[in-house]
C-alpha cells in the first residue's frame, strides 16, 4: 500500500545552553532542549514516532596534564512515541489475531542515557605499526616510530554503562508485557 505524505505538520521548541569555562583546567556546557511535532492525516493531528520531547546534554573537559584532557559526555533524551498493544485476542469467525490498539503513538519507550569518557591530546599523534622501522627519531614503547603533527587524538569508550536506546517495540503476546 502507499503511504500518503502531505508534509502537513509543525514543530515548536526552544534550546538552552549555558557554556562555562569554570576554572583554568575545566570547560564545559550544558544544553536543555524541549521540542514537540505534531503531524496531520486522515486521523487528525497526531504526534509522530520520532518525536523527542526533552533532550539533555553534558560536556565537561578537563585539562589532566599538559596537552591530556579527560573528557565527559552524558546525553539523556525521552523515548520515542509508540502504539502500545492493549491485548490480542481471536477472531472466532475468521480464526485471525487481532490486536487491541491503545491512542497513537500515545506511549513513549524507556529514556535514553548514555556516558562517553575520553581521553585527549592536544597533537596528531600517529604510530607506524612497524616496530624498530628507522623513520623517526621519536618513538612509542621505545620501539614504534612516532610521529606527531598538529591537531588532536582521542582515545574514549563510547556508552561505558552499555544502555541500550529502545528504537523497536514488540508485545509479547504470551506473558501480554511490551518488550523493546
């Protein structure tokens, strides 16, 4: 079937950042972002499945030694609307399945967190994987040749806690649970 899309809807919002540079080792910013969507169909005005009401963001740098920064990121955002799965039950003159519908995209999935550390250094930093290679005078573990140029290198995990971001929702029709 094809999907009629108008382009009718609207987005309203408002964004707030606060920037600081607390101390001479530690910068950083905060932002709050609060937006809602709205579309329109043959249904009405409804709010679409990638709406993200609250939107939280936190960076901090902190100047460890010269040229290392320790770097913090945490984001924290609302789920995504979805249509929950009230029951399921059988069509006894037709013998289908037939779900019981909650309002639209009335539901949100569980809120999204997550915490990214890095660790920076304020120069291009790359390692020939080559050990004792006699193309540079500076070298890494006294073996690699080492080579450092302008910019910055970065080193990090990515979601330390291991969160997962709900993106997909599916009801449980034997133990009648939602399951992300």
């Amino acid at each position: 079937s094809l999907v009629n899309n108008s382009g009718k809807g609207k987005a309203y919002g408002m964004e707030f950042l606060l920037q600081q540079q607390l101390t001479e080792k530690i910068d950083g910013w905060v932002t709050y972002t609060y937006s809602k969507t709205r579309r329109y169909d043959f249904d009405g005005w409804y709010t679409p499945d990638f709406d993200i009401t609250h939107m939280f963001n936190f960076y901090l740098d902190y100047l460890f030694k010269d040229l290392l920064h320790v770097v913090n990121m945490v984001k924290f955002s609302t789920g995504l609307p979805y249509t929950k799965v009230l029951g399921t039950k059988v069509n006894l003159e037709t013998g289908n399945e037939e779900n019981t519908l909650a309002p639209r995209f009335s539901s949100r999935m569980p809120s999204y967190f997550r915490w990214d550390l890095y660790f920076q250094i304020d120069r291009a930093v790359i390692i020939c994987p080559i050990p004792f290679l006699p193309i540079s005078n500076q070298k890494f573990l006294f073996a690699f040749p080492l080579f450092l140029l302008k910019g910055e290198t970065r080193f990090g995990l990515y979601n330390i806690l291991g969160r997962k971001n709900a993106i997909r929702y599916y009801y449980d029709q034997d133990n009648q649970t939602d399951r992300f």
